[in-house]
C-alpha cells in the first residue's frame, strides 16, 4: 500500500497491528491456527469472530448457496464455490 499526501485511507472493522483510527477496528492477537504454516484460518475465541461488518457482501439473489433463501448475504464458507448461473 502506498500512502502520500493527497491520499485519504478509510479503514473500518479491521483487526490492525499497533492500531488505526475507524469505526470498530481493534488492535489484539487474531488467533490464527498456525500462522508460521500460512493456516490463517481463526480459532474459536478470536476477537475477530463476528467483529466484522457484511454491508459490503452482496445479497444472494441467485441463491448461490441452493438452501432457498434469496435475501440474506452470499455465504462464505471454507471450501464452498457458489456456482454462479448466468
């Protein structure tokens, strides 16, 4: 990322080493599986559990996911595809 003086960065809802001023950000361990074996994947009782905010995940309107509901936002599972239908 690259910074200067006309740049204005919004950062919101993020878990960021040493900090940054934005709505809901925090500064704590993720608490990451195995980080030194790129596992980044969270363990239960991270601080970034549910901190989040979806406002920017589209809603599944194709229902992607094929359980019948068209109005909440397209899940993200691990190791789940949505198939996509044109």
């Amino acid at each position: 990322m690259y910074i200067d003086q006309s740049s204005t960065l919004v950062v919101s809802y993020s878990n960021i080493q040493d900090g940054w001023i934005g709505a809901a950000n925090i500064d704590d361990n993720p608490l990451f599986v195995d980080p030194d074996n790129d596992d980044f994947r969270l363990m239960p009782g991270s601080p970034c559990i549910d901190a989040g905010n979806k406002w920017g995940v589209p809603i599944d309107e194709n229902d992607c996911d094929e359980d019948g509901v068209f109005v909440r936002a397209v899940p993200r599972r691990s190791g789940w595809q949505p198939t996509l239908q044109r």
